[in-house]
C-alpha cells in the first residue's frame, strides 16, 4: 500500500507555543491540555484520505459471472450515491484525498473555510486564559494563522491576505436603489 499523498507531519505543541509566545508578551498561553488539543486539531485538518483504488488493498477484483463473463470491482461496494455511515468521520476528517487550501471549505462544501475554522480554534484555546481580551480577525489571530497555516496546508499567506479573507462583509444600513 503507498503512503497518502501528502503525508501528515504531526503539529507539537512546542510549535504551537512557540508561536503563540511570538505574539508578543500580552497574551497569556493556553493550558497544556488546550494546548495539546489544538496541536491534535491542527495535525488533523492536514488529514487526507488516499484515493479508493489506494486506500482499499485488493481492488480491483476480478470474477466470472453465471454467464462465465468477467466482472471487475474497481473498489468496495457501495450503493449508488450511498456512503458508509462513518464515511464523515474517518481518521481525523474527511473524506477527500485531493490537496485543499486554506481558503477552501472544511470539513464539507458547505461550512466556512479552513481559515475560519482554524481561527475558531485558536481562539476557543486563548479565550479561557485571556479573559476579557477580544480576538477580532487582525493581529492576534492573522498572526497566528500567518505562522500555523504553512504549517498544515503548506502555503505561505501574507498577513494581509488572511486578515481580508476572514473580515465579515457588513451589512449595508441600507438597500441599494436599483438602477432601471
């Protein structure tokens, strides 16, 4: 069996604290169990699954029909459009074997992008040991990102750029008037 594409390069929790110590001295470091935690949920969003042909040794297989015609099975059976019932929760994540960015949605199309949900992370790891300090989406949290994200997807974001990716759109105050 090969090994998966990319293969996952565990997050220390040494790394982690260095990272949150470059932050500068105002914000105090989680405890070694939310420490720990988000090292395991970030070493968990670089998880990908091997292709099926890869991932389930023995496929494809070969067999005679009752007619005495070859049929090949490419990869388990499931039925159409049908996965197993822990399809959603193998390993650490998800199913997709292909590369994803840190813009793009995880765990599923239709949930935020890795960014946001690794700044959800990080900010439910500093909230306990920081009360009353607020983590927006510039300083603390870009910075964070800006050294966490190569880390687990590999890219190298500016500041910048993550910061107008996880701004919220503001609500106008009011309608636009349309232009007829």
């Amino acid at each position: 069996m090969k090994a998966p594409p990319n293969p996952i390069r565990p997050i220390t929790i040494e790394q982690v604290r260095g990272i949150i110590k470059g932050l500068g001295g105002r914000y105090v470091t989680p405890s070694d169990d939310d420490m720990a935690r988000l090292a395991a949920v970030y070493t968990g969003m670089q998880y990908r699954n091997l292709p099926p042909e890869e991932e389930f040794p023995g496929f494809p297989i070969r067999l005679l029909d009752v007619g005495g015609n070859e049929v090949i099975i490419r990869r388990p059976l499931f039925p159409p459009g049908v996965h197993p019932f822990d399809w959603d929760k193998r390993a650490f994540g998800h199913p997709r074997h292909f590369e994803i960015g840190w813009k793009d949605p995880w765990p599923a199309e239709t949930d935020p992008s890795l960014a946001h949900n690794m700044a959800a992370e990080f900010r439910r790891a500093m909230d306990p040991t920081n009360p009353g300090r607020s983590f927006g989406d510039k300083y603390a949290v870009a910075r964070f990102l800006e050294k966490i994200i190569p880390l687990v997807t590999g890219e190298t974001p500016a500041r910048r750029t993550i910061e107008r990716h996880l701004k919220k759109p503001y609500q106008r105050k009011r309608p636009r008037k349309r232009i007829r």
